[in-house]
C-alpha cells in the first residue's frame, strides 16, 4: 500500500550525499532530482524523498514519526546504521534485537533530525 514517503531538508545538497550513502548500502538510487527535491527508488519500487518544504519554513523532524527500512538481515542493518553514523547522523539505539519478539533493529537520526531504523526480522531459535 505504501508508495513513497518524503522527510524535510534544509539542505538538499548534504541531504542528498547523506541519503546516496545510507540508503546506497541497500540498493537505493536516485530516481528524481529536481530544485527542492531528491528521490530514492529500491528494488521493490517504494521511494524515499528529501524536499525542502514548499512554504519555505524551516524543515523540522515531527516527534514520533520514523521511517523504517528493511534491511533483510542483521549484517545489513549494522552496515546501513554504521554508513548513518559516519555521514553524520546520530546513533539512537545501537543494532540489537528489540523486544521480545524477532525484531532487530539499529536506530538514527538523519543531518535533519529525522529518525529512522534499519530493521530485518530474525528466526527465533
């Protein structure tokens, strides 16, 4: 159901190498670029933009909302938290299971403060 999703910037330029990076390490291109956009397309055709906001206020991260990205495994999900933590995103919860249940996730903040976590769900031994 979901089709894309898009996250405001402030500075489109640095939003984009932090985002070529991170979402690089699961496949993500550039699919749209445009004055106040860029776009991310993976594999399974769901999309990923940054945008400067159209009524040129200041972009802010909303409170409680997060992006999740599917990283299929626990190998990926570290790789995609270290690529944020070394573009300059902040750590938010190290990759580790969460809960009681098959989640494993790793949790940052994007240049913009935006959060994300890079998840797979593991089998239950």
């Amino acid at each position: 159901m979901l089709d894309y999703v898009t996250v405001g910037t402030n500075n489109l330029k640095n939003a984009g190498e932090f985002y070529d990076a991170v979402l690089g390490v699961l496949g993500a291109k550039r699919s749209l670029e445009g004055e106040r956009i860029t776009k991310w397309s993976g594999k399974s055709g769901a999309s990923i933009a940054v945008i400067t906001p159209f009524d040129k206020s200041l972009a802010t991260a909303g409170n409680g909302t997060m992006l999740s990205l599917n990283a299929g495994n626990p190998e990926t999900v570290r790789a995609v938290h270290a690529k944020a933590i070394e573009m300059g995103g902040k750590d938010d919860g190290t990759p580790g299971p969460r809960g009681t249940g098959n989640f494993y996730g790793g949790y940052f903040h994007d240049l913009d403060g935006n959060k994300l976590v890079a998840f797979c769900m593991q089998e239950i031994k």
